[in-house]
C-alpha cells in the first residue's frame, strides 16, 4: 500500500514538473508576443509563482517517492535505466539552476521598472534565451520519464 501511494505521488509530482514546464512556456511565449508592459509583467510574475508551486514541490515528490520506490523495491541506484534516468534529471535540474532561474531572476526585476520605462530589449532578449534554455532543459526529462516508464534492460 504505501509503494502504490508513493506511485501516485511520484505521477502526481511528474505532471506537476512537466505540466508547468510546457504550459508556464507556452503562455510566456504568447505574453512575449503581446509586448504589453502589464501583460509582461504579469506573466513574469506568474513564472515565479508557479516555479515554487508547481515546478519545486513537483521535484519534491518526484525525489522523496522516487528513491523510497526505488529502496522498497530493492533497484540499484547506481545501474540502467535508473542511473540514466537520475543522470538526466539532474542535467535537467543544473540547467534549471544555472542558467534559467537567473534570467528568471533579471527579468523579474526588468518588469518591476515597465512602469516607468516599458519593456527594454534587454528584457526581450532575455525571453528568447530563456525559451531557448527552457526547451534544451526540457529534452533530458522527457528522456528521464521515458526511462521511467520504459524501464529498458
């Protein structure tokens, strides 16, 4: 009973991550595309929002349930599917940190100053490397999820 509940909150946290990953770019995207200082603003916000609410405790779930499945269930951590799948994760994860939540970071304080003095170009050029990192960084969990269901070898 308690593996099947940290099943459903491994998939809970799964659809969390990936869920606000994919929709959080699509509708920055289109806010991008409006160029509207309050729809920019809004929309950056929004990000960070559902950074914490979705995409944090997402991994949160998706770790705690993952490694107590995997002791209960006596897998190797350190063998196939499941090492690749921790390997891609973590890229994942490095990329998130090092390069998207920074620029995450500069535009949130870019959109405090559209008031005063629109939306600049650095600002811009800040979404597109952000889309950029976004979609990079979301290749290693598809593959991670994958794995994970997959379960090759």
């Amino acid at each position: 009973m308690l593996y099947d509940i940290a099943k459903f909150l491994h998939v809970t946290g799964v659809a969390m991550l990936m869920g606000n990953i994919t929709v959080t770019a699509i509708w920055k995207f289109f806010a991008d595309g409006d160029g509207r200082p309050e729809v920019l603003g809004f929309a950056q916000k929004l990000v960070t929002y559902t950074d914490w609410s979705m995409t944090v405790w997402g991994v949160v779930l998706i770790m705690s349930s993952g490694y107590f499945m995997a002791f209960s269930a006596g897998y190797n951590l350190l063998e196939g599917w499941l090492l690749w799948s921790q390997v891609l994760f973590v890229t994942s994860g490095m990329m998130w940190l090092l390069a998207i939540l920074p620029i995450q970071i500069r535009q949130a304080r870019l959109a405090k100053t559209f008031p005063e003095h629109g939306v600049q170009a650095d600002y811009r050029a800040l979404s597109r490397r952000w889309l950029v990192w976004g979609l990079i960084s979301t290749v290693p969990l598809v593959a991670a999820t994958w794995l994970m269901v997959v379960k090759p070898g």
